[in-house]
C-alpha cells in the first residue's frame, strides 16, 4: 500500500481557480454523506469533520482550536486530515492539516465570490487579520487581479502587519465607512456578536462570511440577513449548528426556505444575482469539502512530475 505523505510546501503546485473548478465537479457526484461532532472545553473546541462521496472517497478531519494559542506562541488551529480510497477503504494520504485548511477555507469563500460577486468588483475589505485573512487575501487577489483591497481588525496593530505583508492593501480605521465602500466584505474573525450591519450594506455587494463556526457565534446581524439574498456552501452543515443561521431561524427573523441555494444547486442555475442585489454567501467549511480539497491536492502532487 502506497501512502502518500503530502507536506505544507504542496501549495506550491495548487491553483485557486482550478480548486473552485474541483469544487464544481465534486458537486456533480452524488450528495456527500457527512458526519460532524463538536466537543467543548469553554471556548476551545475539537471539530470531527467525515464525509464520504460515493466515487471520491472518505475524509476525516479532526480539528483543534485553542483561541489562547497565540498568546502561547502556538498556532489557534491544529489537527490531521485522513483521506481514504472509495473502493478498498484503504489509506490513500495523509494531507498537512494546514495544507487542506487555507485551501478549503478560503477556495470555498472563493467559489461563493465566483457566483455571486460582480465580475468587475474594485474594491474588497478583509475583516479580520489573522491566518484565514491572509489566505483569503491570495485567494481573492487571484480571481481579482485588478481589484484593491482593505483590512479591518479590531486590534489595528494585526490590520497593519498585514499591509507591510500584502503592500498593495490598505488599513481601514472605521469598519461602518469600509463596509460601505466595498464591492465585496469577506469576514473572518472569531466574533460571537455581530460586527457588520445590515444598515451598512450597499446594493450590489457580496458578503462572505467564514469566522463563525459554532452556535453562540455571528459575524452579521438579523439585518444583513433579511435584506440579502442568502447562499451557503451546505445547508446540512450550517443551518443547525452555527449561530450565523441557527440563532435567526430559532426566532423566526429567516426561514429555510429563504436560503436560496447550497453548492448542490449550482447545476440547477440557483447561483444568479441582479446587479442590485445584495448576496450573503456563509461558508460553512463542510468536510465534503476537505474530501474535495484533499483528493485534488492528492491529484496535484502525484502529477508533479
């Protein structure tokens, strides 16, 4: 048995575009079988994250995140992604868990861009500066060349160490006049209370949201909500369990059917915006797609040459 152990540096032979493009066609197959758990220790969390599609395979993904790490010196989010053969149930590889997060993370985000934001966007604010921001950096900066991009962080010295890194983007001091400026708000921070206002949105923009990942945790508040036309990458992994949506459809601000679409409705046309629109796209980060990331990972660096 040939177990492929793929490191970090990997990224080096991975695309953004060509990502979203496995996206789309692991939508195609069959509906992923998913299975998730969720254990607490105040505000740190283990994430088990399976999935299996019938024809790709199986994944299974453990997470850690520690919000105190950083202060210890240690990154927040640490773990092991597992990817199994279809047929055997075999161990095909064990992919670097950083590797299969920034991909994952941000190429979901990007998927959501692709769809729904308007191709001639200008202007993007990144909220939020941590690790997930800096990817979603590269991420948007690729689909986006001619674009210009802000960050805002609740701690500005973080926004600032972006900029030297990214010299190109720029630091936003006011989140409210920010927000009302930008094409497209991408946020991810680790807030449990909304930060962005329904109020502050323009017609035409794109929201993406991927900090919150647990039930007590928000990034957008009821108005953002009720005025957007509201996507996610999969409603079985986000519609109850995280806060972003399982808090508003508890008391009854949305329904399930305001959703209008999941990645599984991309093929049945559901992805459409007027130039009006506003769109709220969730990124639920499932492990359906760490199994997708991951088997195109596996593709990229068995073809390295």
């Amino acid at each position: 048995m040939n177990i492929e152990f793929i490191p970090f540096e990997a990224g080096d032979l991975l695309d953004w575009t060509a990502l979203t493009d496995a996206f789309i066609e692991g939508h195609t197959r069959p509906r992923a079988e998913i299975g998730d758990t969720f254990l607490y220790r105040g505000h740190d969390t283990l994430l088990s994250r399976s999935a299996w599609i019938d024809g790709m395979g199986i994944a299974v993904k453990s997470a850690t995140i520690f919000p105190g790490n950083p202060a210890r010196g240690t990154p927040m989010i640490n773990g092991a992604v597992n990817l199994y053969a279809d047929v055997e149930g075999t161990l095909d590889a064990v992919v670097d868990f950083h590797l299969v997060t920034k991909w994952k993370t941000a190429g979901d985000s990007l998927l959501g861009a692709r769809l729904l934001a308007r191709p001639d966007s200008e202007c993007i604010l990144i909220v939020g500066a941590g690790t997930v921001a800096r990817s979603l950096r590269e991420a948007y900066g690729a689909l986006f060349p001619k674009a210009r991009f802000m960050v805002w962080n609740r701690t500005p010295a973080g926004a600032e160490k972006m900029a030297t890194t990214y010299p190109d983007t720029i630091v936003a001091t006011d989140l409210e006049t920010a927000v009302r400026s930008a094409d497209i708000v991408t946020s991810a921070t680790m807030s449990r209370e909304p930060i962005i206002r329904g109020d502050w949105l323009q017609p035409g923009q794109h929201i993406d949201l991927i900090g919150a990942f647990r039930s007590d945790m928000r990034e957008a508040d009821d108005t953002a909500l009720k005025r957007a036309r509201l996507f996610m990458d999969s409603r079985d992994t986000v519609l109850e369990h995280i806060g972003e949506f399982k808090t508003p459809l508890a008391e009854g601000v949305i329904t399930p059917d305001d959703v209008v679409g999941d990645f599984y409705d991309i093929a049945a046309g559901a992805f459409r915006r007027d130039p009006g629109d506003i769109t709220l796209f969730k990124n639920g980060g499932g492990a359906h797609l760490d199994l997708m990331t991951s088997r195109y990972i596996l593709d990229a660096w068995r073809g390295r040459g």
